[in-house]
C-alpha cells in the first residue's frame, strides 16, 4: 500500500501545471475565436488581393482574358518606355510639394487663431471643420459651380474687385492652383489635429520663455514649433500618402483634363485598369507606387530624427 501511494504522488502533483497549461491553450483558442472574424476578413480582404496584385503585376491580364505571364516586362514598360508614367509621376511631385506645405501651414495658422479663449471660439471651430467631414464627391461638385467661368462664384468675386477672371478647371495653367485651393479648404482636419497639440503644450514652457525675454515670434519658434513637431511630422507622413493617392477630385472634376494638366498619378492607374483594360499593367503601377510612397515615408521617418522632439 506504502509503494502504491508513493507511485502515485508525483502525478499528482503535476496536475496543478498540466491544468495550467489546459487553461492557457483554452484561453488562446478563445483569443483566437474572438479575432477570427478580423483575421479571415484580413486573409480575404486584404492579404489575397495585395498577393494577387503582385502576380497579375508579372502578366498581361487584359480582363476579358485569362492572364498571361510576361515576367517583369510591365515594369520595365513603366519606367524606360511610357512617358506618361514619368509625366504624371512628376505630375504628382510637384502637387504633393506645392500643396503638402500650403495645407500644413494653413492648419497651423488656423489652429493658432483658434486656441485663443475667446467666447463663442467653439462655433468657429466647427464651422472650419465642416468641410472637412463633406463627402468627397459632393465637395467636388460644390467646387465645380464654383470655379465655373462663367457663373461660378471665384469669378463672381474676382470680377467685382477687378480682378481678372481665369478659366480654372478649362485653362490647364489654373487647373492645378485651383485644385490646391480646394484641398486648402478642407484642411479643418489638420486643423483638428493641430489645435490638440497646442493645447498640450505646456504653459510653464511659455512662462519660462517669457522670464528669459523671448518674444512671441521666438516663442512661437522655440516652443511651439518643436513641442508640435510630433503632431507636424504625422501630417506629413499622412499627407504624402494621399497626395500619392490624389484621385477623387480629379476624376469628378476634370476626367484629368485639360489636356492632361489634372491627370494625377492614381488617375492613370485607373484608366490603365478600367478604360484600356491592361489590369497587369495597372497592377504594376501600383506596387511601383507602393514603392515610391513606401520610400518617402521611410525618408521622413528617418530625416525625423533631428526635427522632431517627443516630451520627455
């Protein structure tokens, strides 16, 4: 009897660890079973497309048709023998760099107007927010019977002042300008974002600015430009992005017109894809697109180094 107790102590101490160990592989299954909505959602939805893309990226899919492998002849296409890709690419450039610094200052001197403590501050604060909720599409077309030529309201105030009058969206030198203006108007969400990180500012940072004699513009630069430099260098790593991605305005708007002073980036992946049906070619573009975004991004993440200061 003594032999037989002793033979069956040690399993009995070990039940407490195999128990353990059932409820934590109980616990993961769990886990698991909560998140397996999201993670089949994420399988289907996002990592198979992005897959597919890459391989209809290495063929010639014309949509109708079954894909035909072509290796990276697409890409090599791309970037030696399609001038419009280097067009609109440059297209692109140049609108993210003419309007990345107008929407991000704008934002900023909105937010500064806005962080006073003044009464009925708050109905402001909306109402420059609201455009920035305003469907993409109905903004655009609000901005076309606005820039209209003939009855639009920019050129109803501009003759009044005795202005000259352009064409806007129909003269290929005004159709870009009036593209950034109508991205300045819905910078409120910038603006947001910025008057929250003014906000956070610490006054004793001002105070002790003030005791060693700095002026507002010096306080302005010394102190709110680096404690809102985490909050600047979100807007921007957000804002190369879209601007890479520009797409909604341009194809309500103008189609990529006039001649071809509008058509952006994304535009012509589009028209590759579901106008000229070469959905290889279209998905080529977009990982080389993914490639130049990806790039930018890692370039301001590490130029963020010497420019960006975190509290503490």
């Amino acid at each position: 009897m003594q032999t037989g107790l002793q033979n069956t102590t040690p399993a009995s101490d070990t039940r407490p660890g195999a128990r353990a160990r059932r409820s934590a592989r109980r616990r993961v299954w769990t886990g698991l079973a909560f998140v397996s909505p999201w993670l089949l959602g994420f399988l289907i939805f996002t990592l198979y497309p992005v897959m597919s893309s890459f391989w209809y990226s290495l063929t010639d899919f014309p949509v109708l048709q079954p894909p035909r492998y072509v290796g990276f002849e697409n890409y090599r296409t791309l970037l030696f023998a399609d001038e419009y890709f280097w067009r609109y690419a440059v297209y692109n450039t140049v609108f993210m760099f003419l309007e990345l610094p107008l929407g991000i200052g704008m934002g900023l001197a909105l937010a500064l107007l806005l962080n006073q403590k003044l009464k009925g501050i708050a109905v402001f604060r909306a109402l420059l927010y609201l455009p920035a909720v305003v469907p993409a599409v109905a903004s655009a077309m609000l901005w076309l019977w606005i820039y209209n030529p003939q009855y639009g309201l920019a050129n109803a105030v501009l003759g009044a002042v005795g202005l000259p009058r352009p064409g806007w969206l129909v003269d290929p030198q005004w159709a870009k300008p009036a593209m950034i203006g109508m991205d300045v108007w819905t910078v409120g969400g910038g603006m947001i974002i910025t008057l929250a990180g003014l906000q956070s500012v610490p006054g004793h940072l001002y105070e002790a600015a003030m005791l060693d004699g700095a002026g507002a513009w010096k306080r302005f630069l010394h102190v709110t430009i680096p404690m809102l430099s985490p909050v600047l260098f979100f807007q921007l790593i957000m804002g190369v992005i879209g601007t890479f991605q520009y797409f909604t305005n341009a194809m309500v708007m103008t189609k990529g017109g006039p001649q071809l002073s509008t058509t952006f980036y994304a535009l012509y992946l589009f028209n590759n894809a579901f106008q000229y049906f070469k959905m290889g070619y279209a998905c080529a573009m977009a990982w080389i697109l993914f490639g130049l975004t990806l790039s930018l991004s890692l370039l301001v993440m590490w130029s963020s180094k010497r420019w960006v200061h975190y509290d503490g």
